[in-house]
C-alpha cells in the first residue's frame, strides 16, 4: 500500500496505527470510530481489513453490538510494542540469531530483567 505522498508504507505500519488510534478509545468502538480518528485517509474497507487481522493475531477482540461489531484494543502500549518486536521476529528466516543479536545487546540490568522473567516463566511452567 501506499501513502498519499506516494511512498509505500512500511510493513505493519497500519496496524500500528490502528492500534495505537484504538489505545486511545474509552470503551468498545466501531470501525467507523476508528476510521474518523486515522490521521490517512482510509477507506472504512480498509481499517475493516487491518482489523480483522488484528483480530486473527490476537492483538484485538471485538464483539457484537447491534447491526455490527466493536472492537477494543487486547494490548496496552507495551503490548503493542511486543507486538512490533514479534513481528519483526517473525519477519527474520534466522531466529536464534535475531534472537541472539537482540540479547547480547542489553544492558546488564535489561538482561538480569529478562533472566528473571525467563525463570518466572519456568517456575510457572512447572507447577
């Protein structure tokens, strides 16, 4: 896809930016909510597009209000972030390399950080 200027957009771009609009919504909105508040001009097939994508990957629900759905955003901005990270994951064909690029350059308290949510997990893991 591209901008109006032309440019193409970067991959996932849109669905950050559905989400981050989403993020910002008090309660369960409707795709036209979403649309009215993108700073593109979109059409209403489009948001309907990206977040039925959402959707399939986990990252919105939505429910039945009426004639049509509303959709709430299931990560906050850290979530949104993971999201991102994942993504660019999953873009790379050697994981165990991004993987270990990623690690070898936290900071020392960043990777204590993520040893300890690594034990966390295992310890639930396990019972």
């Amino acid at each position: 896809m591209t901008e109006p200027d032309g440019r193409r957009r970067a991959r996932g771009e849109l669905e950050t930016r559905v989400l981050s609009v989403l993020n910002t919504a008090q309660q369960p909105v409707t795709a036209s909510w979403v649309q009215d508040r993108m700073a593109a001009d979109l059409a209403y097939t489009t948001v309907m597009t990206v977040l039925v994508r959402l959707l399939a990957k986990g990252a919105v629900t939505r429910r039945r209000d009426g004639r049509s759905f509303v959709w709430v955003s299931a990560a906050d901005q850290a979530g949104l972030a993971a999201l991102r990270m994942r993504r660019v994951l999953d873009g790379e064909r050697d994981r165990e390399a991004v993987l270990a690029s990623f690690v070898t350059a936290l900071s020392a308290d960043d990777e204590q950080f993520l040893r300890d949510l690594l034990e966390q997990a295992r310890d639930e893991a396990e019972g």
